[in-house]
C-alpha cells in the first residue's frame, strides 16, 4: 500500500494534459470521474500532490513522521473511494488531507472556494455536541473570542498578540498562535457552520488533540480552518 500511495501523488509531478495526478483516460471509480470532469477538483488534486511532496521532503529522515505522513494519505484514499461521485464530500476529503499535511509541514492551504456551507450540502443539523465523523457537519453559535493567553481579567487589543481562540456553544474551541481577523470579527451568538475535516493519526491512546474543524460564520460569511488545541497528539 506504501508504493501504491507514493506513486498516486508521485504523478503530480509529471507535467501532462490529464485534469488530476492520475491518468482519467484510465479512471474506473465514481469519484476518479467526478475528479477529472471538474476543474476545481481537478485543481485540488493538484494542490495535494505538492502538499505531500513538501511533507515527504521533510519526512525523509524521520521513520515516525513517514508513518503519520502515509497514514494521512491512506485515510485521504479511503474517505476519497467512500465519497463516491458527491462533490461536497469530496472537497471535504480533499480538505481534510490538506490540512493533514499543513500538520505535517505542509505550506499548502485550502482554497477560499471550499466553506462549511458547500461540504455541509443543506446538513448541518444543530447540534448541542461536535461532529464526530469526518465530513460531517452541525451548526452552533459562537460563545466567545478570547486571547489564546489570559489572566481572565479584561482583555486588551494586545492580548490578542498571543494568538486567538474561540468557544462554541456546543463544547467546541479552536485556538490559533497567530492573530486570527476571521475569529476577531466573530461576536458571542454568530451563528456558525462547523464541519470535521481531519483526525489525526497514530495518536497515542487517550490522546486525540488535533482535531481540524472548517468553520464558517454565517454572519460575516468568513470561513477558516483550525485545530481543537494548540499542539497536535503526542505534543507537549
């Protein structure tokens, strides 16, 4: 299995006319078809290709870091096969392995043209608890926006230089090291679109931090991608 998914995003580096990192003149699957029909899927698929390339670069050296690295995208092939030809779920499998790789070292983002809304498709029923499958979707509101330090005293602008997070009300938080605008302009009771879009892997046991969530704040229509913590499993 190792070869077969080094040589599937092998290919992207070979220039050639086909729309994906495979040859469509010899696609069989459901969802090899939908790739290759549709240009933005098509340009995903791309977009991975040089997404595992840059993670494996940094691997080469590092047993523990190849098997996370092949675990994403044997996780990236299955959920792929199961989407079949559904487009909202196969942006979110593409998404997924995307941030997958950023974990790993990836500079690779996701488009702006995938949001919560598209994977979710119409279901993102509201939920008082997180998603839990990949792919899927609820709706929540925003809690609050706190700095991602703080001596709970009264927040200043420059808390914010510490990073940002956000509370949900249905139990779930994002949390960034970076200045986040997205979070920033989000108000306690925005409603929100949240989608599970990557687990990681090869986790130690009790130990699932990492969690990737595409969040889109229906109010402000501003979408980002961040972890449930701010180290992945297996950190400090």
């Amino acid at each position: 299995m190792k070869l077969t998914v080094l040589a599937f995003f092998a290919i992207a580096f070979v220039p050639s006319a086909h729309a994906a990192s495979f040859d469509c003149a010899k696609a069989r699957a459901p969802e090899e078809f939908a790739v290759c029909a549709d240009p933005q899927l098509s340009a995903l698929d791309g977009l991975l290709g040089t997404a595992f390339a840059q993670a494996k670069k940094i691997s080469k050296d590092d047993q523990e870091y190849f098997r996370k690295l092949m675990a994403v995208a044997n996780v990236f092939l299955a959920s792929r096969h199961a989407c079949g030809a559904r487009r909202p779920c196969l942006a979110a499998s593409y998404a997924g392995a995307l941030e997958g790789y950023v974990g790993l070292g990836s500079t690779v983002n996701i488009p702006g043209w995938i949001d919560a809304p598209m994977i979710a498709d119409g279901k993102a029923p509201a939920s008082r608890s997180l998603p839990t499958i990949v792919g899927t979707c609820t709706s929540a509101r925003v809690d609050s926006v706190t700095p991602r330090l703080g001596d709970g005293g009264p927040i200043k602008p420059s808390d914010f230089d510490s990073g940002t997070a956000i509370n949900f009300d249905n139990g779930g938080t994002q949390v960034s090291y970076d200045r986040e605008p997205a979070l920033l302009n989000s108000r306690r009771g925005d409603p929100v679109v949240m989608c599970l879009i990557s687990v990681p892997q090869l986790c130690p046991p009790g130990d699932d931090r990492g969690r990737a969530y595409l969040v889109t704040n229906m109010r402000t229509r501003q979408t980002w991608t961040l972890g449930d913590s701010e180290h992945m499993c297996g950190g400090a």
